[in-house]
C-alpha cells in the first residue's frame, strides 16, 4: 500500500469526495480515508433517499455561524447555478418543491454515483478508523487502524471532512473537532440541529392525543420566524417547521406557535354572531381547524361562555391568544441520534473563509459540517458541503 499522498481528505461524504474530484483533476494525488464500508452514506440517508441537493436561493441569511459572513466567499466562489451544471452534465433528473428546493427525481444514488464517477482518479480506503494526526516539518503523518494493523500516511495537505455529531447510526462522530483542539484550533459549542422537538410535561398534557396531525404554522422565538408544515408527534413536534426553529432554540428558551396565520378571529367571531349561532366556540372554530387541535388549546382557556352568541372581547382575545402566540416551552430535542446536522463546530475566527485553511497550521484544512456553519433546512448543507470543498480545492497549488 503506498503510503505518500500530495493530499489526504478524512471523510468520503459530500464535502470530502467533492473537494477530491477537484483536486484530482488538478493533477494531485488523493486518498480518501472513510471509517463506513462506503462513500457517501449520508448522502444516501438524505432528502427521505431523495437528497435535496442544493436550493434555488441561497444567500448568507440562510445560514447560521458564530461570524455570519464566514461563508459568503465561499458560496460566492461556487454557486448553486455551478453544481447544477454538474446535475445537467450527468442527466441527473430532478424536481423542484416548496420553497425552491431541488430534490433527485429518481433516488440519492444519482448524487452518489455521480460523485464517485468524477472520483475516478481519486484513491479511497473504506472500513479505516482514523486514530491521529501530526505534523513534522511541512510533512502530516495520519496513523490509521486498517484490518487491524496500524499504519501511517504521509501528505503535504491534511483536509478534515468528517462531518459532526448528528446522524449517529451513521458513525458520526466528533473526530474533525478533536483533530482542530490538537492543532489548538477552538470549537465554538455545539448542540443539535434540524431536529425535532420534546414537549415538557405539562404541553404533553395539553397536546396529548394530536399525533399524526399535520399542519402549517408558523413558530418563532426572539432569533427566528419560520411559516412551513409541522407535525405532532406523541411526544413534541416535528416536520420542516419544527425542524427550522430547533437550530435557533436554546434549553429554557419558550418557542411562540401561531396556528392561525392570516385567520381574523375578531371578524369570525362577529359573523358568527350576526348569523345567531347558537353553536358551541369549539364547534364553530372546529370548521377552520383540526377539531381535535381545537379541543385540545381550549382546555387552556378560562370560563368560556356555552356558545358563541355570549362571546365577548374578553373571550375572543382569550382565544386568539391561544391560537396565535401559543407559549411552547421544550423539555429538549430529540438530540443527535435524530438531528441532520450540528450547529457549532471548529470556530470559523481560526479559518480562511476563502481557502479553509487553518490560521494556525499551514497545510490543514476543514469543510462543510465539521465547521461551525448550519444551514437551513432546504439543500444548504450540501451547498455549504459543495462551496467549502470547492474553495478548498481551489486554494491548493
């Protein structure tokens, strides 16, 4: 096995095989070592085995870091426009969803497949766990344990690709960051993200029974406003709503539900009225919302009148509050094993956002999740894995 590289790449994911297919075809010589039997697992995993690749419109604000401009250069340097160019060159058939989001028509295997054909002059050794990294001179050794013998690889540029901590049943791990504490590179506080949400006890007793009811809502706190789907689940919240807010949400912090965007309760209840309605406030709201949602946030409501004919103001703010501006409070998300990605990771103040290279350490290197840059949930991860590994690629002679 030989053993000298120009350039070693730790993960076989998005960033990492992407980064190697450019390098590759710059004329270095790459291994990529990947702990799984395969590249590209996650990829596979994404999108519901759809994976949604990039977005439509991606722009800094759609991205969450420590310095929020971190990652303008690099999605400046490699577009969404220039992936798709990789996307038509493959005649790889895809859809556009809510909110300009770009899926693979067929299956996640297309974005794979494509990665590892453009990967053909790049080495790669699969079922290798990663066991440290020095430097001597201008040269990194990577000790590796590979079929249960330890052996040593030698490049000029050492490239961490290993993602994070979420998707757990994947292997992740926090590797990339403990390679960046060892070369005294920081780690901005990490936490899960785009993950779902656990109700405290007492919204458990509220919200009891709503399982498998989907609708569009819009959750919000003092950082983050999202209007998409939600679900509940038996035991907190989930769906693309959900799933936004979680990355924006801090323990004890409370989360504001408005399930009735655009709905002018002052205006129901007044043709209600007009109409004589002898009906019941629940059965009446129960026309517009899921009666069993309804039941449910009119178990908070105090000494509401019988019908609607004796609704005052009092009552109707009483419920507009409840449907508007519902305080949700979070025991927790449901962590790492469940988040598609971690907010937080190796500091962006001890990166080059232009090459992403380290400050501190010539030669080393970092892209896509393992640095602290979360994006939204719409295919921005992979465009941040794409753009990162590019500039990365890119800066290397």
């Amino acid at each position: 096995m030989n053993q000298t590289y120009d350039i070693i790449i730790l993960g076989a994911g998005a960033s990492g095989m992407f980064c190697a297919l450019h390098l590759a075809k710059k004329g270095k010589k790459v291994l990529v070592l990947e702990h799984n039997k395969y590249a590209g697992k996650k990829i596979l995993k994404s999108g519901g085995g759809k994976c949604n690749f990039t977005n439509k419109s991606v722009k800094i604000d759609n991205y969450i870091s420590k310095n929020p401009r971190f990652c303008h250069s690099a999605l400046s340097q490699f577009t969404h426009d220039d992936f798709m160019s990789f996307i038509n060159k493959h005649e790889i058939e895809y859809e556009e969803r809510e909110l300009g989001k770009l899926f693979c028509k067929n299956s996640s295997k297309d974005i794979q497949q494509m990665l590892l054909e453009e990967c053909d002059n790049v080495n790669f050794i699969f079922n290798i766990q990663f066991v440290n990294a020095s430097k001597n001179d201008d040269t990194f050794e990577i000790e590796a344990l590979f079929k249960q013998q330890f052996t040593s690889f030698f490049c000029k540029q050492f490239i961490v690709a290993s993602g994070s901590l979420s998707f757990k049943e994947l292997g992740a791990t926090n590797i990339g960051h403990k390679i960046a504490q060892q070369f005294d590179l920081k780690i901005t506080e990490t936490k899960p993200a785009l993950v779902s949400l656990e109700f405290s006890k007492e919204d458990l007793e509220v919200f009891e029974g709503l399982q498998g009811i989907a609708l569009p809502v819009q959750l919000s706190n003092q950082k983050a406003m999202f209007h998409e789907a939600m679900l509940f689940t038996h035991t907190g919240i989930s769906g693309p709503c959900s799933l936004q807010i979680s990355s924006y949400w801090n323990q004890q912090e409370t989360i504001s539900m408005n399930f009735a965007l655009n709905f002018n309760f002052e205006d129901f209840f007044k043709q209600e009225q007009i109409d004589n309605s002898k009906k019941s406030i629940e059965n009446s709201l129960a026309k517009h919302f899921p009666k069993k949602l309804v039941h449910c946030l009119l178990k908070k409501a105090n000494s509401l009148p019988s019908s609607i004919n004796n609704v005052k103001d009092i009552h109707i703010q009483q419920v507009k509050s409840l449907f508007c501006d519902y305080q949700l409070n979070p025991k927790s998300t449901s962590g790492y094993d469940k988040a598609e990605v971690t907010c937080g990771g190796v500091s962006t103040k001890d990166i080059n956002p232009k090459t992403m290279e380290a400050k501190k350490q010539k030669g080393l290197y970092f892209i896509g999740e393992v640095l602290d840059v979360t994006g939204w949930l719409g295919g921005y991860n992979f465009q941040w894995a794409w753009s990162s590994a590019f500039a990365c690629a890119k800066a290397i002679d």
